[in-house]
C-alpha cells in the first residue's frame, strides 16, 4: 500500500487528476462572469436604459450559468467515477492480500476486513475524485470572484475579507478534534467486527459489544456537536459580512461613491465566496478525517505486508 494518503491518490487515479484540474480551472474563470453581468442589468435598469440592452444581458447571463452548469455536471459526474473505481481497488485488495498471504485464522484480522470492506473503504475511495480538483476549483473561485471585488470597491471588499480571518483559527482547532474522535470510533468498530466474527452477532452475555456501541455512540455524538458548531460560526460571520456590506454599500451609495449595481454585485460575490469557503473547509475536513482513515487501513493486519509489486496486479 502506498504510505501516505495523496501517493495513495496518485497511485489510483493519477492520470484522471489532470483532466479534471482542467474542468476545476476553466468552472472556476466562468464563475466571475454572472457578478458582472448582473452589476450592469442593476446599473442599467436604475439609469433607466432601453429594455432591449437588459435583455441581451440577461441572455448572455443565463448562456453563462448554462456553460458553468454543463462543466459543474461534468466535473462532479467525473469525479464521482473515479471516486467509485478507488472504492472498488480497495475492497479488492483486501482479498488479493489473503489470496497472496495466506494465515491461520485470526479474528482481530478478520474483524479489520469485514470493516474495511464494509464502512472504511467507501468514504477513503470517495475522496480521491476530489483530492486535488476539489481545492483547486474552490480556491480559483476564492481568489477569482475576491479579486473582482476588490477591483469594484476596495474597502468593501475588505468587509469580505474580515468575515474569514477569525475561521482560519478556529477550524483546524475544531477539526483536530473531530479527527481524534474519528479515529477512536475506527478502532471501536474493528473490535466490534472482531467480536462479531469470534462469537456471532446475536451472541454478547457479557456486555462487550453493547458497551461498544455506546462508546460509538458517543463518539458520534461528540463528532456532530464539534461540525454543527463549527457551521453556526461560521454562518454567523457571513451574516455579520452581509450586515457589513449592506451597512458601507449604503454609506457609499448616498454619499455618491458608488452605484446600486455595485452593492448587488457585493451581496452575490460574498454568497459566491461562501460556498466555495464551505467547500474549501468541507475538503479540509475531509483530508484530514481521511488521512485518519488510510493510515488505519494501512496499517491493518491484512494489508501491511502486502507488496507494490502484488498491489499493482490489482485490476481497477
């Protein structure tokens, strides 16, 4: 098995990666477009211009939001593919690893490939498709439609700015400690699996196995506390941003330092910040909730012995 998580990634799907970095690029320069397309319908229905030129613009804006739909489409329709053809070479090597180096029966063994084969292989697959698209496109739709911003209106677009610094603190502290929980509930479900294979799954006189899942339980509940605080956070800096925005647009609009069409660009900029913001996050997350993931696959019984030379034998 490859040794770290993005080898992993490269080994897979290696060649895949650069065609969708290619979707990731040309989704992300099609964003920016819409927000000035809708600046000048706003600019152009409040000055009153003829209603022929709204309606050539607002044909060039649904042209626009149709390409960036088709590529979106494509992109994920593809990303999902190779998500499914990583699942797949996972749940195979487990197999080909027993056909390779046959043992004597061992039930912590056993427990580690029903759960990897099961729960641990699908969510490690899936994030292949994304691995290295998915941070390229957020962060090219980041840098694109922030830029455009600060072209438009300098001071409001540090509004804009303001609303994420306090999130690059408080998200990796929050998300080390959903990894932690992660990786005990992983350790807690091989016990489960294990004990499942030693004894059936009807068979817990002693309490074993109810006691562990109370403890996935909680885990569990401790995951979702941390992610869904972690979102109120950050929900609420976005509407401080859109407070912000809302609050200086109409300073600078009555004191005549900017137009209408400018706030409106603003108010759909921060949303097509935020939603790559979230993604971005949500990718973050994902690494490192993944790399938890691989290792502990890796590192399984079954799999640490395997060989570069029988895991390349492997058919995708």
């Amino acid at each position: 098995m490859p040794t770290s998580l993005y080898r992993f990634v490269w080994r897979v799907s290696g060649p895949h990666q650069a065609a969708i970095a290619i979707l990731s690029i040309l989704l992300f320069l099609l964003g920016t477009i819409p927000l000035e397309i809708q600046r000048r319908i706003v600019n152009d229905a409040t000055s009153l211009k003829p209603f022929g030129a709204i309606v050539t613009l607002v044909s060039l804006y649904l042209l626009c939001v149709l390409a960036e739909g088709s590529v979106k489409l494509a992109l994920n329709i593809y990303r999902n593919w190779i998500g499914e053809r990583s699942v797949r070479w996972l749940r195979r090597v487990v197999f080909v690893s027993d056909a390779v180096h046959p043992d004597t029966v061992d039930v912590t063994k056993e427990g580690a490939e029903l759960s990897i084969v099961i729960a641990e292989a699908e969510p490690i697959g899936g994030f292949v498709g994304g691995a290295i698209s998915e941070p390229l496109l957020q962060a090219g739709i980041l840098l694109s439609v922030t830029g455009y911003l600060i072209y438009l209106q300098p001071l409001m677009a540090l509004v804009v700015v303001l609303v994420f610094c306090p999130q690059i603190g408080f998200v990796p502290l929050m998300q080390s400690a959903i990894n932690r929980r992660v990786g005990a509930k992983i350790s807690v479900t091989r016990q489960m699996s294990a004990g499942i294979v030693e004894r059936g799954a009807a068979l817990d006189a002693d309490g074993v196995q109810d006691n562990r899942i109370e403890q996935i339980f909680a885990l569990n509940m401790g995951v979702y506390k941390i992610k869904f605080t972690m979102n109120f956070l950050m929900n609420f800096l976005t509407q401080l941003g859109y407070a912000g925005i809302l609050a200086l647009g109409g300073y600078f609009v009555v004191t005549g330092q900017t137009e209408v069409g400018t706030i409106a660009a603003f108010i759909a900029g921060l949303g097509k910040i935020n939603d790559p913001w979230g993604d971005l996050v949500d990718w973050y997350r994902a690494v490192k909730v993944t790399q938890v993931k691989y290792e502990m696959v890796r590192t399984a019984p079954s799999l640490a012995n395997l060989s570069e030379e029988d895991a390349a034998a492997i058919a995708f």
